[in-house]
C-alpha cells in the first residue's frame, strides 16, 4: 500500500496510476489542509447542533456523553444524558452510588459492562483525583473501560488538546474525503485516517474540530451522504470519481448466531420471583425472570426442569409471548410463560425452598427500581407496568395476558 500528494488537478492522473498499479489512498495536499479544515469549521460554527454538554464542555460531561453515544442514537443519548446528569451531576455522585442504580440509569443503552466500568473509574477518579477527570493521556488510559477514542474525545473536547478522536462518523468522512478503498478499521487505513486527521487540525481548535468532523459525519456525510450540501465537496475524492456510496469499504460481516432462552413468571401475594445473575459476564448483578437457554428441549419442558431443579415443581399457566433481542454477534429469542408451583406454594414457602439469596421476590410494581437486561425489561413493561397505569388493583393474579406475538427490541 502507497501514499501519496495530490492537488485538485492531479486526481485524474493519481487515479490512472492507482489503477494500473497498486492499491493506493490519496493524501490532502499542504495547501487542502488549511483550506479543508477552515471550511469545516466555519460550517461547524454555523451548523452544530445545541447540546447539552456543549454548554459548558466539562470533563465530566464529555466523558459521560461521549460513552453514551458510542451505543446509541442522538435523540436517545440526549435524553439519557439529562436524566443521568439530573441524578449524577458529578463524578462523585457516581463513585458514592450503589452499582444497582447506576445499571438502572444505563439501562436500555445495553453493554452495561461499559456502567460498570464507568462507576469503577468514578471511584478511581475520586480516590485518586480528588474527583475530577485527569487530563493526561496516561491517567486516562488506565482508568476500566476508556479507551484511545475515549481519552481523545476528553482531551481534545474538553481540555483543548491538540489530539484527534476518531469515530465511526470520522472514517466514513475521511474514507471518502480521500478515497480510502480498503476496510476502515483495519491498517493501513485504520492509521492513514488517523494520521491525515491529525494533519488537518489546527492548532488549539481541537475543541471545534474534532466535533465538526463527527457533526459533518452525522449530518451530512452519512450512510447516504448529501453531498450537495457539503463544505468539503470540492475537496471529496470519492465523489469525484463517483465512489462516495462504495465508501468506506467494510471488513467482512460477522455471522449471527440466533440463540433461545426461556423464562417463568411466578406470582405470588403480587409479587414476582426474579433471579440475580452472576456479577461477572453477560449482564452481570442484572435482575430477570428465572429461565434457562434452550437447546434441543421445548421451552415449556426446558423451563419445568429448570424450576424442577430449583426444587420448584411448576405448571405452565399460560404462554405471554416472546421478545427478540440483539446483542454482540447473537439473536435471542426469550419465551415467557405464566407459571405456578405444583401444588401451589406460599411465598414463604418457595423461599425457604430457594434458600439462598440469588433469588428474591419483589413487588410486581416495583420490578422497574432494579436493573433488567432489554428483554427482560420489555416483557416487564407488557405484563406488569402497563397493566399498573391503568389500574393497579387489576393486575390478574393466575391469568396470564396471552401475548403471543414476538415484541422486536
Ligand atoms: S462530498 Fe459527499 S461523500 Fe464527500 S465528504 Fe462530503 S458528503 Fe461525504
């Protein structure tokens, strides 16, 4: 793989060369670099959208925002911002906070092992920080779960280092700026993007630039970019030469394993039996709906057993339908049923029967104080919470509601 310099007017012939030789990434040019990187920001300045962490631009803000985002949409990451910062508006409310209320806050955004990692680095950052965000590269990057994008975006956004973040929205820009034709995350293109960002920004404008890049990324140069409307066309590679939707090439798609799972919910005195999974791995110290992953077994069989070995022998009441949920490379599907204990049981009595404390019974309008992973949480919602709007004193105690269908996550 070659670089190389090019000018406007030398694309034509930078682009037969590559053709006819190897594989090769345009470069900006001297004088592009300064024209490139003022044109974005003057169309920053006008363009950037009002957000709530660019108001003040606090470490800790930025911090928060840019973890948040790198698992979901704008719209939703606004929102789950201001609620968070209502709750935790600084460092040390997160370190003080049990970890319990911190998944609960995360939840709906998925990867909670990033909360988890969130709150372990709060506690490190009030120990040794005396609260605050550190703001060298070396302190950042040995905090759990910040990693070389992380510690750019609070660097260069917050503190006003000169040092380049480096998103998904950053390659697809860049990708196409200069015509990368090989997949973006992986070298050489992985570093060549990263280096001819660097080379474009100006000095003591890393605020403004690095955000500008992600912006023109979302806004403009997106999945289907508008070129019309961009500040940078004149300067687009791949839209010269009519790649800009072939751009950035992507590594080879991963497969999809689909899995299944099944799950009980047992009711009794209005109240339900969740079960807290283990600390560590998926979805850890979150709270669900006792169940098992299905293998060969029907779920009504896989799930009876699986009560059966808790020293629960139950009955199926009624199936409530099932959820579908996607996560790393799998498709989950979990069933769920209305189940009962075989004869029926006290809540005391089952309790004494689970004797440990993995296993808890709570108050079925309460089920939203804990942390549920998604599908959990949705067939939560169904079954009890919008029952509990209408009319709490009408929640069927052996009635199942009858779902059927499968809810998309
Ligand atoms: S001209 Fe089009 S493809 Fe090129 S950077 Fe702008 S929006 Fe993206």
């Amino acid at each position: 793989m070659r670089f190389s310099s090019f000018s406007g007017r030398t694309l034509l012939v930078s682009h037969i060369i590559a053709v006819y030789t190897v594989p090769m990434f345009h470069s900006f040019s001297q004088n592009d670099v300064v024209q490139v990187a003022e044109a974005l920001l003057r169309w920053f300045e006008i363009h950037k959208r009002p957000l709530p962490w660019r108001q003040r631009y606090t470490p800790y803000e930025i911090w928060i925002s840019e973890v948040m985002l790198q698992q979901t949409q704008m719209e939703r990451g606004v929102s789950y911002f201001l609620r968070w910062m209502t709750r935790f508006p600084d460092v040390r409310s997160v370190a003080e906070a049990p970890e319990e209320e911190i998944l609960r806050y995360w939840e709906g955004l998925g990867y909670y092992r990033r909360a988890r990692f969130l709150h372990q680095a709060a506690n490190i950052m009030l120990e040794q920080y005396d609260g605050t965000v550190p703001d060298s590269v070396e302190a950042l990057s040995a905090l759990p779960g910040i990693g070389e994008y992380t510690v750019a975006a609070i660097l260069g956004i917050a503190y006003e280092r000169n040092i380049v973040s480096v998103d998904a929205n950053v390659e697809r820009v860049f990708s196409r700026l200069l015509n990368v034709d090989s997949p973006v995350k992986k070298n050489p293109a992985a570093s060549f993007i990263r280096k001819e960002a660097r080379r474009l920004l100006p000095d003591g404008r890393a605020r403004a630039y690095n955000q500008a890049l992600m912006e023109l990324g979302a806004l403009i140069c997106g999945k289907t970019p508008q070129c019309s409307l961009c500040p940078l066309s004149v300067w687009c590679v791949a839209r010269k030469l009519g790649l800009e939707r072939e751009r950035p090439v992507s590594a080879a798609k991963t497969s999809i394993v689909p899995v299944s799972s099944v799950h009980g919910i047992l009711i009794c005195e209005r109240n339900v039996l969740l079960f807290q999974r283990a600390p560590s791995g998926l979805w850890g110290n979150m709270w669900e709906f006792p169940g098992v992953l299905i293998k060969n077994e029907t779920p009504e069989d896989a799930l009876i057993q699986t009560m059966k070995n808790l020293g629960l022998p139950t009955e199926i009441i009624a199936p409530l339908g099932c959820v579908q949920h996607s996560y790393t490379n799998h498709k989950l599907t979990a069933r769920f049923f209305r189940i009962d204990t075989v004869p029926h049981l006290s809540m005391k009595e089952i309790s004494a029967r689970l004797g440990d404390n993995i296993h808890r019974f709570v108050p079925w309008n309460k089920t939203e104080e804990l942390a549920m992973p998604a599908h959990h949480r949705k067939m939560a919602e169904r079954y009890f919470l919008r029952k509990h709007r209408i009319k709490a004193e009408q929640l069927p105690l052996q009635e199942g509601n009858h779902e059927t269908h499968c809810l998309l996550d």
